[in-house]
C-alpha cells in the first residue's frame, strides 16, 4: 500500500533532523554477547592469541559503535581504549558476584551453571560493562545495552547507578533499580524489588531520586523503597512487600505483618466468584 508524499516527507524531515546517535542494535546484542562468551565461557580454542584476537575484534565492534554515537573518531578510539583499560577491574568485580552467587545460593552446584544459566549474574554483567560507558560519558550506547538485558531477564538496572562488590540477584525478574541508587558491597536483592524514586518529574532529573543501599543488606521479594534521601542502614533485612520511604537504621529487621484467615469450604461471598 502507497503512503502519501506528504507523510513520506516528513519523516524524512524527523530523521534528517535528529541529532544522530543511532546504530546498529544487532551489532550491540553482537557485542554483549560476545564479550561475556570471551569473558566466560569456554569457545572451541582457548589460547592465549586465541583471546587476544577476540578482544581485538571486539575493541573493532566497540568503536564502531560509540563511532556511531559521537561522530567522532578520535573520541571514539579514545572511550574504546578507556573501556577495554578498564576491563580486568570490570571482569574481578563480575568473579566476585559469581562467587558470592556459589556461595550463598543452596540451589547452585558449580560455577558453570551460574555462568550458563543464572539471570542476575547476566543482569550484572551488562550492569558492569553499561555503567562504565556511562560515566565515560558514551551517548546513547549504555542505555541501549542495559535495555537489552532487562529484555532478556526482566530486571531493569539504570547504567548510572552505582553497585558494589559481591552484587547478588536471587531469581531476578521484576527488578527496578534507578539512576541515581547506590548500593554497597555484598547486597542481596531477590525478584521485584524496586529501588525508584518518589518524585518523578522532569524538573528533578538531576537531583538524588533514587535510594542509598548500604553493606550486607538483604532485600526481600517485592518490597519497595523510593527516595532519594532514604537509607536503608548496613546489616539490615527488608522482608516481602514492604514500602519504605525513610530511613532505616543499621541491624534493622523490617516486615510486612499480614493477617490470614483461613476460610472453610462453604459457598463464597458474590464479590469473590469471579473469573478472571
């Protein structure tokens, strides 16, 4: 079916008028994969020149894309350069999460299952390396790449949140953490957390929104914490369900007391014989 000149032109006008930035997304799934292969996983050869010749293709699809992202190739060597400088200290803190994930979780037998199959160790992995092209200050890239994990695991990490060592994700899915969270060493979150933010006007986008995450703190599935000025105080547990919106100090045991009542089997009240 013909579309009119009309409506042809202007989006021709739109995307003539962007600010560019766009790229290839197939290239950045390319990329991600590939590096946590490389990074992790055992590949046909495993030789030294063998990885040196990948991290150099991959330092070739790298800089193409944040080429792509800046319009500027000297820029762009430059943050591919830093990136892959700072790629060992990225790997060390990704082995501690893995270890933290074998020592902690009663389900997992063997590093290789985490690496082959854990979603939050995924999640963290594309944290680590999105987080860095973020405070490289890489346009648009990092995003992307941290979209692309929540795709694929349903947990949803801002690249400009700060994380610790020994990061953990028990299950995952659900996961909200925003830009401006900080969370500290050897925290543990299972699925649906949300670490947000309880004003979410545009007026605000360069203030603290988002909460403060001490050491050894344990979060529990679905609870809720927003507030840029709320801490949650180191050795605390957050049980299921809770919404917190102040601050809570450290050692603390936080919980949602609910009230169940067991019913007999008897017709039900009309309000609850509904389908859904």
């Amino acid at each position: 079916m013909a579309v009119s000149d009309y409506f042809i032109k202007k989006v021709l006008e739109k995307k003539n008028g962007s600010s560019g930035g766009f790229f290839d997304k197939t290239s950045m799934e390319d990329f991600v994969k590939e590096l946590y292969s490389t990074l992790f996983l055992c590949q046909e050869v495993n030789t030294e020149d063998h990885l040196q010749n990948e991290f150099e293709r991959l330092g070739k699809l790298l800089l193409n894309l944040v080429k792509s992202t800046t319009q500027d190739e000297d820029l762009a060597e430059k943050q591919t350069e830093d990136f892959f400088n700072v790629l060992p200290d990225i790997y060390n803190k990704l082995v501690l999460d893995a270890e933290s994930i074998l020592e902690f979780d009663p389900a997992t037998e063997s590093l290789e299952e985490i690496l082959l199959s854990y979603p939050g160790f995924f999640a963290a992995y594309v944290y680590r390396i999105s987080h860095q092209l973020w405070i490289q200050n890489v346009k648009t890239l990092p995003r992307v790449i941290s979209e692309y994990a929540h795709s694929r695991t349903g947990i949803d990490i801002h690249p400009g949140a700060v994380i610790g060592e020994h990061f953990f994700i028990d299950h995952g899915t659900g996961i909200v953490i925003g830009e401006t969270t900080r969370i500290g060493n050897h925290v543990k979150l299972y699925q649906g957390v949300t670490l947000g933010a309880l004003n979410v006007s545009k007026d605000k986008a360069n203030e603290k929104r988002h909460p403060n995450i001490e050491d050894h703190v344990i979060i529990y599935s679905g609870a809720t914490i927003l507030g840029g000025s709320t801490t949650i105080g180191r050795d605390s547990i957050i049980g299921g369900n809770v919404w917190i919106t102040q601050n809570v100090p450290p050692n603390s045991l936080v919980y949602n007391k609910s009230e169940i009542k067991i019913k007999d089997n008897g017709p039900l009240p009309e309000s609850l014989t509904f389908v859904i």
